[in-house]
C-alpha cells in the first residue's frame, strides 16, 4: 500500500469507515485514506 498524498510505503491500518471498508493511516505525512473508496453522488443533495 502507497500513501496516496506523499507517496510513502509506511501506512497502517487505522480502523474502518461507516460501510464496513478499512481506513489506513500513512506513518509519515499523517494522511488518512479509503484503499478503493466509492463515491456515492446520489447521497448529495444540490
């Protein structure tokens, strides 16, 4: 797994999100992130 933001390989699992999906946390530049999250745009309301 690669930090999405800073590129780095140092990343822990960090929990899970509201549906269930696990959340990781990169050790280095602190980003939070969803491996392959799903964007719903049904749910927003314009």
């Amino acid at each position: 797994m690669i930090c999405i933001q800073c590129g780095s390989e140092e990343v822990i699992k960090n929990g899970s999100i509201h549906n269930g999906k696990q959340k990781f946390m990169c050790k280095k530049c602190g980003r939070q992130f969803v491996e392959n999250p799903h964007y719903n745009a049904s749910l927003v309301s314009a």
